[in-house]
C-alpha cells in the first residue's frame, strides 16, 4: 500500500504533538498520524506541542519513506479579516506533501479546495457535522472525502448516516471523551479570553495555576476561578471547566456539571464499527507523552490486526491508560444522557 492509498478500512488515525511523537507512532503501526502547526490554526495549540514548517517536512518524509501517511490539522475557525496564517498554512501542507487537510471552517475548506485541487480535504469532528444533509453538502461543495463523525452518536446512527453520504466516516475510538458540542464550545473563551476554536486553545496554560492548601489538598484554578479542588491522597488534574467539580445549593459536596474524567475506549466495540461501515480509526491524544502514543498504537494495531484475521483483540492493558483509569463507551453503546 502506498502512503495516500487510503481505500483499505480499518486505518489507524494516530496522534502526534510533536515531531518525536509522530515518528514514534508510525514506528509502532500508525496508517495515518495527524499533527499541526505551531499556531492558532490547529485545535491542540499548547506551549512545546506541534510543528514548524521544517519538522512537519521531515515528518512527512519519514512518514512516508515506512508506508504512512501525515494528516494536517488546519481544524479551527479563522477570526474575520484573519485568514493568512490558515492559507499560508495550506500552502506550506501542500509544499510538504501531507497526504489529507483536516478542516473544519468553509471558508478554509473552499480556500484549499480551489487553490491546492490536487489535495485531499477531511471534515474535522469540530465542523459537527452529525446528520446526512450537513455531511452532503461539504462533499458537494467542497470535495470533502472523509467525516470524523461527533462523539455523541450511536452504532446504529452511524451505520444510518453511512447509507446516506458519499464519503468515507472516521471515528474517534480513544481519548477524550468529548460529550460537548465539538466546535461550538465557549467556556473557556468566557473564562480566559481565549477560544477553542478560534484560537485553537482549551484552558491555555498560562492561565492555570495550582494552589495547596494547609491541610494538603490542593486547588486548580483558571484565570483565577477553582476549577476543582482535590484531596491530599488525589492526582490533581488539568483544570478544565468541563471536566470539574463544582459546589450548588444542592450539592455543597461538590459535583462534576458537565462530565466526570473518564476516557472514551471502544477496543471491544470494534467490530461492530467496522460492520457499520466505519473507515477509520482515531485515537486522541496530541498532548500525551511519546510513551502514552507508543503503548495505545500498539495495542490498537494489534487489535485492528487480531480482528481482521478474525481473533478476538487483547486490549486489557488500555485501562490503565485512561483519564483516572476510568473508561466508558459514551453514546457508542446508548444515550442515556439524551
């Protein structure tokens, strides 16, 4: 198979927050690995992740010299009259040879789509795109090949929406859980000033701070708000508004609003996946470490392999990996929450 063959089903979407990541996924079985830019054009726009235009050209030689393949996140929304950095980043993925554009924004989507015909465009789970109609009209409009479905619809969603678009489905399959509404998040825009869409950064850094308290406990704060506030015996988490624990009339013991650290894993669920008629296969992650990336690329690509020989897949040890060694298979199996 050649690096932009992408017709085989079953392809292995991998993280990589930097160039060292990306290589050690394509080295432990990644189909595909997907990065971005130092700047705002990418959703995992943090501090000491991401490329320059240099590593993201070797990365794509390297990628392609072992039969993988780089996807480029240009997956966040452009402020208006603010749209040079997200084409001069289309033309530097273009120059390189990455072999897809994960996209989000239309006007990004058009922009790519008529300058760089030649290249292959990837609907990004922050587009939203959940239903048959929307799905249709960025194939229609915009060439689009591929839709990272959101992380919000059942087995039996998806297996309707396939019957119904012209274009191949990617779904996320571990990571971040992921139940807002991708794209359309503003929490952290309120608290910070800065926007995950637009500015391509969830809680930004330099806005976090950890405070301990005189009996050990320890606060997390964002832009000086608690966010979540931890015992002296727990792991005190990065703080992020939808992931915390917050005091109400009714609940002064504090409680998760929005939704508990868990991880999303459908190792188990991925047969059912592939009979739906799911192409690929993503796993989250741009900003875990290199040995995070290497054991879930591993694990997954002999899960993938295992089942395509028809064996049962050994994922066991993906437990452990997850947020809080919590795992759920979210609205894959039922919607509960709905």
């Amino acid at each position: 198979m050649s690096p932009t063959d992408f017709s085989t089903a079953g392809e292995l979407v991998c993280p990589a927050g930097t160039p060292a990541a990306l290589r050690t996924a394509v080295d432990a079985g990644a189909d595909s690995v997907y990065c971005g830019f130092r700047n705002a054009t990418n959703a995992r726009n943090f501090p000491g992740l991401n490329f320059t235009p240099e590593e993201l050209e070797a990365s794509v030689a390297y990628a392609h010299a072992r039969g993988a393949r780089v996807l480029l996140a240009l997956n966040t929304y452009p402020p208006a009259g603010k749209v040079d950095l997200w084409r001069e980043a289309a033309a530097i993925g273009a120059r390189v040879g990455v072999d897809a554009f994960i996209v989000a924004d239309m006007g990004v989507a058009r922009h790519i789509a008529q300058t760089h015909p030649g290249s292959r465009l990837h609907l990004s789970v922050q587009a939203a795109a959940s239903s048959p109609e929307a799905i249709r009209y960025y194939c229609e409009n915009f060439g689009v090949k591929r839709v990272v479905l959101p992380r919000i619809l059942t087995i039996p969603e998806i297996r309707a929406i396939k019957s119904e678009i012209p274009c191949e489905i990617e779904t996320f399959i571990f990571g971040n859980h992921g139940l807002m509404v991708e794209g359309r998040c503003s929490l952290t825009n309120w608290m910070s000033g800065l926007s995950t869409n637009m500015d391509g950064v969830c809680s930004p850094a330099a806005d976090v701070t950890y405070e301990r308290e005189a009996d050990g406990s320890m606060r997390s704060c964002l832009s000086g708000f608690t966010i979540d506030h931890f015992a002296p015996d727990e792991n005190a988490g990065y703080p992020t508004i939808c992931k915390g624990r917050y005091v109400a009339p009714h609940r002064p013991e504090g409680y998760y609003a929005f939704e508990e650290p868990v991880s999303l894993n459908l190792g188990r669920l991925l047969p059912e996946l592939m009979e739906a008629g799911v192409h690929a296969f993503k796993i989250e992650g741009r900003q875990r470490s290199k040995s995070y990336v290497r054991s879930v690329v591993r694990s997954f690509r002999q899960a993938v392999d295992a089942i395509r020989a028809g064996a049962e897949p050994d994922l066991a040890n993906l437990v452990a990996l997850t947020e809080g060694q919590k795992e759920t298979q979210g609205a894959f199996r039922s919607k509960k929450w709905r």
